[in-house]
C-alpha cells in the first residue's frame, strides 16, 4: 500500500475544510466552524489496481495560527 501526504493550505474561509470533508466522506457542510491548528483525515482509493492511502492534513488559514501552520510545511 502507497501512502500519499496532501497539505491544504490558503486563506481563511475559502472552502478547505469543506473540500477536505466532501472528499472523504461525501458530506457537504457550507457553514464548517473554523479549523484551528490543523485537522488530518485519511482516504483509500483504488487506482490503477493499487490501493493508495491519502494522508490530508486541513490547516488554519488564520494568520494568529500562521507559525504553526508553517510547522507542518
């Protein structure tokens, strides 16, 4: 199995949050309270016969939190 990191990152209230969960679990939340820090969700896809396991880290795109953010770089 193949591991794969995705970090997300950009400004604050842009949609990451709400990407990261209609991408793993198919739900759609417009109105997602603010990520503080980071959240991490993981996905497995089958590709090409391979199953691939998607580490995707959301960060806070507020920039009070942009030296912890930077951490995760």
């Amino acid at each position: 199995m193949d591991a794969f990191k995705i970090l997300l990152v950009g400004e604050d209230s842009v949609g990451k949050s709400s990407f990261l969960d209609r991408f793993t679990e198919d739900n759609f939340v417009p109105d997602l309270m603010a990520t503080i820090g980071f959240d991490i969700k993981m996905k497995t896809i089958l590709y090409d016969g391979y199953n691939l396991t998607i580490n995707i880290w959301d960060t806070t795109g507020q920039k009070r939190f942009r030296t912890i953010t930077e951490a995760y770089w």
